[in-house]
C-alpha cells in the first residue's frame, strides 16, 4: 500500500482507507452491514497487514453505534493507526444537535472520543454544509479543537466548490488553520464532483477523499440491465441513496466494467476501484466491505494497474456534459486550463469533436 501526503499537510496516509458504514448495522443502518466487534477486528487486523492504518467513520453510522464497534476493534492499538469521523446530520429532537455549529460540533466531538475510546481524532469532519452558521463559527470551533489536542486535522465532506473555496480562503486569510482535506462522492457512473470539487481540491491544496468508490452497492457487480439488487444488500432493501441520473447511463458504465473485468479475470468491484483510485486528483479512497472475502477482494484491487484503453472505456461511458462555462473555456481558453482541471478538459475536447 503506498502512503500519500493528505492535502497541504504533513499527514501522510494509505491510498485506502477502510470505512465502517457496515459496523453494528443498527439504528436504521441494518442494510449497509452487521459487522460486530470480533469481525470487525479481523478486518482491522487484515487492513493492518495490507499497509491500510486508517479507519473512518461517522456518529451517523448506525447512530454512533459504528463508533463503538470500531473503538473496541482498535483497543490496544490507538498508536498504530489513523482514526478519523464526523457530525453534522440530525440525530435527535436537540434543535442544536446538527449542522456545523460550535453547540453540536463541541458536543459530538466529546461523544465520539467516548464511544471510540481515545482521547484524540487525526481527523474530524463537518459532515455536510451548513449554509445557517457563519463559516467563522465552524473554522473557530475546529481550530480550538485543535488548540486543545481533541484533533490534528480538519475536513468537510458533501460541500460544493464555492463553499469548500470560501471556507478554505477565510480560515487562510484570518491566521486560522483551514481543512486539508474534503470527503466527496465519485464513482465511474456519478462523475459531478469533476466539474469543480476535484480539480478545487486540486489547486487549494485539499486533498481529495473519495466515499463509496462502489456507489453505495451499485457497482457490485450484481446489479445490470437484467439483475435487480439482491436482498441483504443496500440497494436490494430500499437503500434511498445514491441519486442515480439514467438508468441506462448506469447500465452503461455497467458493462464496460463487466467487459474489463472479463478480460482480467476481476470482478467488478476491483475493476471499478482500481479506474476510480488512478483519476486525476483523487486522493485516498475509502473502500468498504461487509466481511472478509469483500475486503481482501476489495484490497486486491489495489495491484490492478488499468491500460490506458481499458481507462479510456470505462471513462467515456459516463463522461459528463460540458456544461457553461466548461464548454466556453474549452473551445476558447482550453491552453489557460490549470494543471487541475486539464484532464477533464481533454476529455470534453473528445465529446465536441474538437481533436
């Protein structure tokens, strides 16, 4: 497993992360997973072997239960590994209790030190945007928690470039500490994050995150034109996520993996992996599994090094419209494109016939 800088930090971390959405899978979680404490520390202790030493999760998973589930897998050995998680959904009747404010981020920070059993996260995120506090309420709050040793770094997850932007350059330009790093969902079917959040993280020195490389179990490989999801799984028991633009385009992206994966003896699920963790500026990936034949699978796609055709393939399946000002800048201004951004240029320079 190789070990990348996060952002403008010097933290460095695996390129996979494993995630616990699938710990306890309580609380309305029951579809994502039921891994308890014992599997949940063989996964751990497999994730070690492979080079893979940080671990995320959320107080929404499973309502904090994932928390526990973790804590207790990684006991004895908070030193040997990276923990990270996060708050800001609604998890009660507390009209406090969500969002980004100093009420509920000071308050969730002491209940997931507790349920994790440490006394420190390397990396605490704002969950989501929340457009009702002030942006220098949540920079204040993260870097005091970083004054007082309750966490080393901060992240935001689910933002939309202008709010990544504005809440980056106002910690920068105030003295304060910004965050180095955003959790955003992209997989080979769900490609927005192209338009502005990847190549955003790019040029502010925010290192990119992905969260469920797999599309929340659409990409397993079980589901296609002629297979619904299976019972037992996410998208087989009313999972209400992803957001899911075409059918057919999925359908699409579907089949370019079945056919690479085909040709390499893989499946679709280390195929989708291994396109996702080589894409421009992504980061580290966090990968998912719900026991242990799905981890070491999901790990092994690390070693898949896709050919520049097979990339290609699978890329051109869901290759995103080059909306205004995309398409302006690249008919008109592409040689001004950052380093960035280039590559996604290149490919709506393929989708207007402008080779």
């Amino acid at each position: 497993m190789d070990y990348i800088y996060l952002g403008n930090s010097g933290l460095k971390v695996p390129k996979y992360i494993l995630g616990t959405i699938p710990f306890s899978g309580t609380n309305g979680f029951e579809p994502a997973g039921d891994i308890k404490e014992d599997e949940a520390r063989r996964l751990v202790d497999i994730s070690l072997d492979a080079g893979i030493n940080m671990f995320d999760t959320a107080n929404l998973y499973s309502k904090g239960d994932a928390e526990r589930v973790l804590g207790k897998a990684i006991k004895g050995r908070r030193d040997k590994v990276i923990l990270t998680s996060k708050t800001g959904f609604d998890l009660g009747k507390d009209p406090n209790a969500v969002g980004a404010s100093r009420y509920n981020i000071e308050n969730s920070i002491n209940n997931s030190l507790e349920r994790l059993g440490t006394d420190y996260l390397d990396v605490y995120f704002v969950h989501l945007w929340d457009g009702r506090t002030p942006v220098e309420e949540t920079i204040q709050v993260m870097n005091d928690l970083i004054k007082s040793g309750k966490i080393r770094y901060w992240g935001v997850s689910n933002y939309s470039g202008w709010a990544l932007a504005r809440t980056y350059t106002m910690a920068e330009q105030n003295g304060y500490i910004p965050p180095i790093t955003q959790q955003i969902y992209y997989t080979p079917e769900a490609r927005e994050a192209e338009y502005e959040l990847l190549p955003a993280g790019g040029e502010l020195g925010v290192g990119n995150m992905i969260w469920s490389p797999l599309g929340e179990g659409l990409l397993n490989g079980k589901i296609d034109r002629n297979n619904d999801a299976p019972p037992g799984t996410r998208q087989g028991e009313d999972w209400p996520e992803p957001w899911v633009m075409d059918n057919e385009r999925l359908y699409d992206v579907i089949d370019a993996l079945k056919e690479v994966a085909e040709n390499r003896n893989a499946t679709v699920p280390q195929i989708a992996l291994a396109w996702t963790k080589d894409r421009p500026n992504v980061g580290p990936v966090v990968i998912a599994a719900r026991n242990e034949t799905q981890l070491r699978e999901n790990i092994a796609s690390y070693q898949i090094n896709l050919t520049q055709a097979e990339h290609d393939r699978i890329e051109s399946a869901a290759r995103p419209e080059p909306f205004y000002p995309l398409w302006h800048r690249t008919m008109s201004s592409f040689d001004k494109a950052s380093p960035s951004e280039m590559a996604y240029l290149e490919a709506y320079k393929k989708s207007m016939g402008l080779e």
